[in-house]
C-alpha cells in the first residue's frame, strides 16, 4: 500500500495549486490544504481558495470547513489533516498538501507539545493586561514568570509572549517546562517529500499585486461586507487576514478605495517577505527547494514524483 505523502509550498501567489492538480493526476493523489487562512468558510475570496473547476478535477480536503468565530490552531488542523492522511492512504490514494504555512507543516511532520487547550477567558485576560500595560511591561511580567521561554524570542513577539502567559496562569506550570515534554505526533510515515518553491521575489511580488487586483474584482469587498455582518471579534485569526484589516478601513471610509487596494498589497508582499525568509530557513528532511515558479515546471522531466 502506497504510505508516501507530498508536500507543496513556498511564499502566496506564486501557483502551488496548479501544480498540485498536474501532480496528483500523475500520481493518483489528492489535495488536503494546508493553508491557515483557507480553512475560513467565510473567506474564499481573499485567502485565494481554489475555485470550482479546480475542485472539479481532483479532490479538496480541508478547504473552507471552519467557522471565522472559532479560533482555530495548528494543532486542531493537525488532527484534521491527520485522519485524512490515514483515510486516503486506506484507499490507496496519496495525499498532497498545498500552501505555505510553514508552521503547519513543521508540526505535522514533527509533532507539538502537548499543552493543555488554553480557554478564551484566559486568552481574554491575556488581551486586556497586554493592551493595558503596553509590551515593555508585560515582557517584563512574562520574563519573570518563564525566562527560559522568553530568551528564546523577540521581545516585541507579542503573540508568544501572550502565550507564554496564558499557559502559565493555566496549568501553573511554566511553558518551558511543557516543551520538555515529548511531542504529541500526527503521522507515523517517515515517506514524505516536501517542495519548496522560492522564486525570485520580485516577480513574486508582481504576481501578488495582479492577484490582489483580480480579488477586488470579482468580490473582495463584497465578501468583507458579509464577513462583518457577522460581528465577529477582532482579534480572531480571520479578521487579521491580510485585505481583512485594510477593506474595512475602506468600508469604514477612513482611507480611500486606491489606498485599500495599496495596503493589501504591501501586507501580502510583507508575507511573502517573511515566507521567504522562513522556507529558506528551513531544517526540515526530505526538502526539495526550487528556484523556479511552479508553472515553470515540467512534472515529467523534473521527475518530482520519485525525488
């Protein structure tokens, strides 16, 4: 029984899905995202969801299934993408994962530690002393508690520092402690190939800014109006969703429908920055990195299917 498992990735924008469809035709496969923001029901627009002649002609997994109010993790999607894993390989099918979040991937094929489901009530009182004191005093609050985790990031990463706090005044038990524990692990073949694709970063950018335009095309806007109705909280991951933020300053009118479409753009350039930056990175085995854009590859010759 086949028990390989492909991985497609590299910065937004450049064409991964196209590619992942011409190869799970080669390979008898299917495509599980791994995209953080496609998981979003409510986003298909502006997190570039494939559309539906795409879904047409090979299997989707994992696209769309959650709700914005949720706040959804790495490890959920796990668990997710873990049981699809298993239940295509029971059919003889091989899965192909498709996006660039690198976090999601590192954790699949390494595993996470296992710390306890931090509740939102904790994650509020997070919010509320971090906006009330300001980052220089909370990191000295989070310093104290955990110096172990703390020396290990930025001071103004605000995002690990919160979590540093949460799972202390959790569990009582300091982050740096739960990291000694064994990783909690979601796949159990070692038969996996991960394709890296870095192309030169320029021309990525330009791809980014033609897409972001093709977006406001056919509805981004639109699709924010809807998004908003749901008064949903905005310190979800969704309502930072790059064009999430910028669209309804626009809807908002405090900036112009010209300077909306410009922000967009430099906030996906910006992640395209840091994805770079990351992939290139990166220590994960089995990694095959490509300078070129997927579309400039030709599946046969380059022989991705046996690397």
């Amino acid at each position: 029984m086949n028990k390989s498992i492909y991985f497609i990735t590299g910065p937004t924008g450049i064409g991964k899905s196209k590619l992942a469809i011409k190869l799970s035709e080669e390979i008898n496969g299917e495509i599980i995202n791994s995209d953080s923001m496609q998981i979003y029901k409510e986003l298909k627009i502006l997190s570039a969801r494939p559309d539906t002649s795409d879904i047409k002609k090979v299997p989707h997994h994992l696209y769309g299934y959650v709700k914005g109010n949720e706040r959804f993790n790495v490890e959920k999607w796990c668990s997710d993408a873990s049981k699809k894993i298993q239940n295509l390989h029971e059919k003889n099918i091989t899965p192909i994962f498709v996006g660039g979040s690198g976090l999601y991937i590192d954790t699949i094929v390494n595993g996470i530690i296992t710390i306890p489901s931090i509740p939102e009530e904790i994650k509020d009182k997070s919010k509320k002393l971090f906006d009330k004191i300001g980052i220089k005093n909370f990191f000295n609050i989070v310093n104290e508690l955990d110096h172990e985790a703390v020396k290990k990031i930025s001071q103004n990463d605000s995002q690990r520092l919160k979590r540093i706090w949460e799972v202390y005044q959790y569990t009582n038990k300091k982050y740096s402690m739960w990291k000694k524990v064994e990783n909690k692990l979601f796949i159990n073949s070692s038969n996996f190939k991960i394709l890296s694709f870095l192309p030169d970063r320029e021309k990525n950018y330009n791809r980014v800014n033609d897409r972001v335009l093709q977006m406001f095309k056919i509805g981004a806007i639109e699709e924010i109006k809807e998004l908003l109705k749901l008064n949903y909280k905005k310190d979800l991951p969704i309502m930072k969703a790059h064009g999430v933020p910028e669209i309804t300053s626009y809807l908002k009118n405090s900036i112009s429908f010209d300077e909306c479409i410009y922000k967009t753009q430099l906030v996906t350039r910006h992640y395209v920055k840091r994805q770079n930056t990351w992939w290139k990175s990166s220590k994960l085995q089995n990694l095959k990195k490509f300078n070129e854009f997927p579309d400039q590859i030709d599946l046969k010759s380059t022989n991705l299917a046996n690397f």
